[in-house]
C-alpha cells in the first residue's frame, strides 16, 4: 500500500489498527473535539464524510493535538490517517467530471484514503467509478465498507474480486454488522465477525499473510469484538468505533472545547482513551 507506511502495515498485520469512524455526521464542534480526542489517543485513523469545512476541522485538530502533545510531554507520534467516505448510492446522480473534482480536491488536501459505503451496487457503475479512482487519486489506498444488510454474500465477494483487479494491493476492507446498536454483548458482532469469516475463508486464506487484504471490524464493535473474532479464530486488521461508541465512555463525555488549553483535562484525557482503548 503506497500511501501506509511500515508503521500502519504493521499494526493492521497485528491486528492493533484502530479507526474513529465519523460516518456522515457533520456536526465540525463534536469533529472537532473527538478528533483531538482520537488523536490524543492515538487512534490510528479518522474517517469523516466528504466536507470542505470537515476536513479542515479535522486536520487542524490532528496538528494542535500534535503539537500539544510535543510541546507538552515531548511526545512524537504518527499521525492518524485521514479517511474520506462516499456512499456509492451518491454515484447515481453524480457525473464523472464532477466525481474527479472532488477526488481533485482530497488530493489538495493529502487525503490518505478514499472509503466506499456500499449501499447500492451494480457492477459496472462501481467498476466505472473504480477506475475514476484508481487513475486519479494520489493516495492511492481505497477501502471498502461491506455489509450484509445490502448485499449477498456472492456479491461481496464478487465485489472484492473486482476492486482487488483494479486498486492490486491497495485495499482495505471494512466489515460491517446487521445492527448499529452499541450495546455491549457478542449479539451485536457476530454479523460482523461471520461476514469476515466469509471473506477470509473464500479469499484471504488462500494467499500468504503479508497478500491478504486487511479487515477492519466495524457494526456493532465493542469491548467483545477482538475477544470474539479470536475465539472464533478469524483473522482481522483493526477495528473501527464510531462516535457513539467513544461517547459510551462517561469519563470521556466530560471534554470540552478546553481540552488543548487545560493542562489537567488534557492529561486526564490521554490516560482515559489509552487506558479504555488500547489495554
């Protein structure tokens, strides 16, 4: 994957990616804030909807966390890659020139990653707007946000087969659940760890570990995910929370638009999301 360095490689081969996925929330104070927050954290990514106004909340938020973090407590971290989603139900309506305009644009904005929801497929449509990306955009990686609610289990894989031909190597999968409820049980991730367990056993298992193509859980994630997929003994790349799920955290729902500016909110800020998440 050209845009993910050995450090990104690394993590989604250990199974240790983690994403904050916005979806197509557009409110830029809650992005805002819950970007610091995820990159205080050191989420490995953010995933937002396509928003002139978004992207620049969320790159400025990424930059002050950083600094504050350096200036603070002299701490270099990566940065989190920047996802840009589109639903491909918007491809209906959208001309081709207008489509490379906006790729244009995320280009400007050294955008890491394009992220199709696919709500609506017909083949060709997306083979078409396929290879509008993989011609025009600079970063190169794509990922695919699958779910049962909206294809077969012959279509996903059909679907995986053909964007593997086009972007080779420079795929991401995402899988999604049935449900979209953040309770905290296994009920609410087998959708998810079983759709995985399909595009493992017919593609990924046949190729040798460093060829297959990473899988990020998301639907339904929560504390039980990564516990269930290993019991289950299917592999994954990472996981990807949405907002709702950061907000079941109640320490965290304290943060406010003073995070950056109060030493002692901050502090308690990196011990709360590095404690909840990554241990």
């Amino acid at each position: 994957m050209k845009c993910l360095n050995a450090y990104h490689k690394k993590k989604l081969l250990d199974s240790n990616f983690y994403k904050l996925d916005f979806e197509f929330n557009k409110s830029k104070n809650q992005i805002y804030l819950a970007s610091c927050l995820a990159t205080l954290g050191n989420f490995d990514a953010i995933d937002i909807t396509f928003d002139l106004e978004l992207l620049l909340k969320v790159k400025e938020a990424i930059n002050n966390s950083h600094k504050k973090l350096k200036d603070e407590l002299n701490i270099s971290q990566n940065f989190p890659l920047v996802f840009v989603s589109f639903e491909t139900s918007s491809f209906l309506k959208l001309r081709n020139q207008d489509f490379k305009n906006s790729i244009q644009v995320l280009n400007d904005f050294d955008i890491d990653v394009i992220e199709l929801h696919i709500d609506f497929f017909e083949n060709d449509l997306f083979i078409g707007h396929s290879n509008i990306i993989n011609e025009n955009f600079n970063g190169q990686t794509i990922s695919l946000r699958l779910s049962r609610k909206n294809l077969s289990n012959a279509n996903i894989i059909e679907l995986i087969k053909n964007a593997k031909s086009i972007f080779k190597n420079n795929l991401i999968l995402e899988v999604d659940g049935i449900s979209d409820f953040n309770e905290d049980n296994f009920n609410q991730t087998l959708q998810t760890i079983s759709t995985a367990d399909i595009i493992y056993k017919e593609l990924n298992s046949k190729v040798p570990n460093t060829k297959r193509i990473p899988i990020l859980l998301c639907g339904g994630t929560n504390s039980y995910t990564s516990k269930l997929a290993e019991q289950c003994k299917v592999p994954y790349g990472g996981i990807s929370f949405n907002l709702n799920y950061l907000r079941i955290f109640k320490n965290l729902q304290k943060y406010n638009e003073n995070l950056l500016t109060n030493k002692k909110l901050f502090l308690e800020a990196i011990n709360d999301l590095r404690n909840k998440f990554f241990n």
